[in-house]
DNA sequence: CTTGAATATCGACATCTGTGAATGTCTTGA
DNA sequence: TCAAGACATTCACAGATGTCGATATTCAAG
C-alpha cells in the first residue's frame, strides 16, 4: 500500500488505528483527503466504481456502464470524470471505446486511513 | 466489525476484496452508503472527527473543537449535526457542556466496504 | 472524405451545501 | 428569579453539484 495519503509519523510504528483516530489531521491532510471522499460520496459514482472494479477483466467500457444507469450518457460520462480526476478510475482508450479501471491502492489508502487496523 | 452497510452474499465466504471489488453495488446498497461517505467528505468534518477520535477519553467537547477552526460556533455546529445525524458521532451532554463520541464501527464498517481486505 | 457510432464538452437549470448573523433553548450560579 | 455561558436552530445567501439537451470530438468503416 501506498503512502501518499497520509504522512506517516514515527508514532505510527506503534499503530493501534487508522490515521484518522490517532492523531487529529492537520487542515492540509484534510483538504487532501475530502476531494477523495467527495468523489465516492454519490451513489451513482458509487455504483460506476463498484462495476468497474467487479468486472472480470478490472475494466469496464463506458458503453456497459451506461446501459446500468437510467441516466443520459452525459451524466455518466461526467461522473467517470470526477471518479478520474479524483485518481479512483484510470482511463485507457481502445479504438472508439473507452475503458475505465479502478485504482485499488487509491481504495485501499483511503480505507486505511478511515478505519483501518482493527480499531 | 458488524454487518449493517452491506448484506452478506454466500461468496463472501471467500473473501478476496472488498465488497465494493467483489460484486457489483445495488443502487440501495449504494444509497445507504453514499450519506455516510457525504459526511465525511468535508475537510473541516474530517478534521471534526479526527479531533473527537484521537481525543485523550475518546471523546471531546464542542468547546475544545470550536476553538480549534476559524469558524464560527454555528458552523461548527452544524458539522457536527451532520456526522451525528450520519451516524458518526455520539452525543452526549453533561451539565452545560456537550461532548462528541466517534462510532469507531460506523468508521471501520464503512472502511471495510470501500478497500477492505488485502485488496 | 463522408458517414455513423462512442464519448466528451458545453450551457442551463434546479437543488444542495457551507457559512455567518441573529436568535432561541438549557443549565448553572448568584 | 435573573444573568451569563454553552450549544442549537433559523434565516439568508453565495457557490458547488447533479442532471439533461445540444453539440463537439474522435475513430473505424466504406
């Protein structure tokens, strides 16, 4: 697991929790951390990450995330761009469709530094 | 850890990720869980429960975290309100003085469904 | 080069959200 | 009973957000 998140402190050898529960987040680790929250903070982007990141090969083509949605392609198309410019979903092009796949050190950083170790 | 954000499916005997990798979220499941994600995803309420949580007793008095923000009292406040009302925080008023409790399952519960396991 | 299909971008709109000033509600102490 | 302090609620407002229709962009096929 990656780092980037959180600045590890040296207390944090010692770990009994996650980031968030040892030690209060100074203001700048707080506004690092909400825009990823923010991101996966709507069920509709919730829905897009969890298809993406179940689909058998990782990846999904926008094409299929549309059908799954009563929303205008529009819609979906701008909330596979929050879900990429927050670094949840990486984008790779593939002849006229577009493939989304899920960034899971991005999840799994996030997870740690919410609720982590055992606490 | 309970059980409450997701229901239990027979393959998560075989846990390999999270639920939200494993299997694709249902728009129920994912209107549960987006208003807690939504109270978190706010650097002065990520700051908010960090405080309360790291707090020496678990627990921490508005006065304390008001003095911690360049906010005013009814902001901070109504932070609180919204991590209390998503099921955060815990409330609890002792003579004059109100004192916020994190609710460390909430907080790994909703950890455990984002990035959980090894993923 | 033109057509058609797959995505993205733009413009507009209603709704939601973060904030502060003013005010209300409790509770303690005099 | 009254005054003062701790916290919540209400009101108002600027800015952000989710949505769609219309349009632009990119690419493959013919």
């Amino acid at each position: 697991m990656s780092k980037s998140l959180i600045e590890l402190t040296p207390t944090q050898t010692v770990a009994c929790c996650s980031p968030l529960m040892r030690e209060p987040l100074s203001a700048v680790q707080a506004e690092r951390v909400a825009p990823l929250l923010k991101a996966l903070a709507d069920p509709v982007r919730l829905r897009l990450l969890s298809l993406v990141a179940s689909h058998a090969d990782g990846e999904a083509c926008v094409c299929d995330l549309n059908d799954a949605f009563d929303l205008s392609q529009p819609t979906i198309s701008h909330h596979l761009k929050v879900l990429h410019d927050a670094g949840l979903l990486d984008r790779s092009k593939r002849g006229v469709w577009v493939y989304y796949r899920a960034r899971n050190e991005a999840l799994s950083d996030l997870a740690a530094m919410i609720g982590g170790a055992g606490a």
